[in-house]
C-alpha cells in the first residue's frame, strides 16, 4: 500500500475513533469484529482516495498492532472467540483496563449492570469477583417467574472471560424491568451505558446474587437515603409496574431507618402498597431466593 493511502486512512481513522456515540460507548478500547466494521466502513466511503485494493479490515487491523497502535488485552478463559484491543497510542504497555470499559467494549449496546454498578456507584465496600454486561431485549415479562434470566445454566449469566482477575459475565436484561439506563462520561474517549444508582439498588432487589449477594445488598440499600434520588426511583417503580417490588423497596427503607416524604410520588406508591391487605400465602421475603420467618409490618414481605 502506498505510504500517502495509509496516511489519509489513519488520519481518517484517527478522525472515527475520537470520540464516543451510542453505537460505541468506548472509543478506546474495541473488539475485534467492531474494529474491523469500522474499518470497512471508512474503506467503502472513501473508495475514491483510499482506492479500489484497500485491504480489507482484518489486514488493516493487524497492520494497526504491529505499528504499537493497538494493543491486545489479556483476557483469561476466554469463551467468545473475540479479541480485545486497547487503541491508545501514548498508553504504556502494562496499564490495566478498568473491566467496566473492556466490557462495554465486547458488548457495545449492553449496559453495564449488577455488582458492577454497585461497585461503580460505591455503595458496597467490598470487593467484587465478578461483573455483568446486560443485553437488552424488548419485553415486560410477568411477575412469576420474579426474576430475570432463571433460564441461564449458571445463576449469574453466561461466562465470557476472566480479565484482570474479574470473571466477566453476561446476561438477558428486559427493557421493562430497566427503564433505568444512562451513560456516564469517564474521560473523552470513554463512556459507560450503566444503570442509574436508583435501577442498581432495584436490580439489589430483584436479583440479589448478581449484585454480590445479601450482605452487599444491605449495605448497598444503607447508602439509598443519602444517595438515592427517591423520584427517579418512583419513576423507575412506576415503568416497572410491579407490587412485590414496591413492597420490598418499602421494606428495605423501613428496616434501613430511611426516610420518604409522605407526600412525595414515591411515599404516595409505598402507602398504597403498605395500606393493602394481604393473606399468609401472598407473604415474599425480602430478597427472592431466600429464606426468611419475619413479617414486615403491612408489606407483606418477610424479613431477616
């Protein structure tokens, strides 16, 4: 390839990978197969200049390693056959990747999720062996069974890689249960889709074992009355339309010592949810898939 083709690439190149988009939260850091799709891409509309013997973008990613501007981070046990790439030219060749990112980077419309997100927002203090990247798909699905992804073989997802001593995981999140997505800007080339601090501590709730486990869970909802926006989460109980949910949330703020203005949305959602009467048979503990004997109050749920 002549030296003036291969410059006017790289300079368009340089060009694409700026700055983020929805399409690709992370700029820095890519996975093979979307590299190369962008590769291609700048290759088709710049036929012209870069002419008709392009090499295709597998070529040019392998050009692009051997020149030092991309560089492969380490995944261990690696189950899906795709490489990573650090794109950073002034990066030295020993620094780590936050996880978060090299998993926004494997799954760019996934959403960074669970223990994750309970790690990122800092509501736990310990630290977490593992991470998810959710994939979202259309659909509301009904109360039982109460939580997501019971499909799965493994209880936390589908096992992707082990980076930087993390098991990194993904799974199936349903848009009606998280109405609660945002990205947030890490750096100029860097951005996570991640669900807000008010969906994690719902996602505690709904599935307690990919966000750590209960004790994370019970210090995570301990942070909720300093951190928590409480009209957001209203908002987020209000898409999610689910009663066992609200009583749970109405449980967990009691028993945390959490304040709710009465007349807010979301004290108007727990006093209905509090003020309904409900059998023996309805009763649900507060995290689902535990066991525990003690009635709540009028919630309905059954505490530690």
């Amino acid at each position: 390839m002549p030296p003036e083709v291969w410059e006017n690439f790289v300079r368009k190149l340089a060009e694409a990978v700026s700055c983020t988009s929805e399409d690709h939260p992370t700029v820095r850091v890519w996975k093979d197969t979307d590299l190369v799709g962008v590769i291609n891409g700048i290759a088709k509309a710049n036929r012209a200049e870069l002419r008709t013997t392009f090499p295709p973008g597998r070529e040019i990613v392998e050009r692009l390693e051997g020149t030092g501007w991309l560089r492969r981070l380490p995944l261990a046990a690696n189950a899906t056959g795709r490489t990573l790439y650090l794109m950073e030219r002034e990066a030295a060749k020993d620094e780590v990747v936050d996880p978060l990112e090299v998993l926004q980077a494997m799954l760019s419309s996934g959403v960074i999720s669970y223990f994750a997100a309970v790690s990122y927002y800092e509501l736990t203090s310990q630290m977490p062996a593992f991470f998810h990247v959710g994939r979202l798909a259309n659909g509301h699905p009904p109360e039982s069974p109460p939580s997501e992804g019971l499909i799965d073989r493994n209880p936390l997802g589908k096992e992707l890689f082990e980076y930087d001593g993390v098991l990194c995981y993904e799974t199936k999140r349903y848009r009606g249960l998280t109405p609660g997505v945002q990205r947030r800007v890490i750096g100029p080339r860097t951005s996570y889709r991640i669900t807000t601090l008010e969906q994690t501590l719902l996602d505690a709730l709904l599935q307690p074992l990919r966000c750590g486990g209960e004790a994370v869970v019970f210090e995570a909802w301990g942070h909720a009355a300093d951190q928590a926006d409480f009209d957001r989460m209203a908002e987020h109980l209000q898409a999610i339309d689910r009663d066992s949910l609200v009583r749970r949330v109405g449980a967990m703020l009691e028993m945390t010592g959490a304040e709710v203005k009465s007349g807010s949305v979301l004290g108007r959602l727990l006093s209905t949810a509090k003020g309904t009467t409900r059998s023996q048979d309805a009763m649900i503990p507060l995290l689902p898939g535990l066991k525990y004997g003690h009635a709540a109050g009028n919630w309905g749920v059954l505490l530690p």
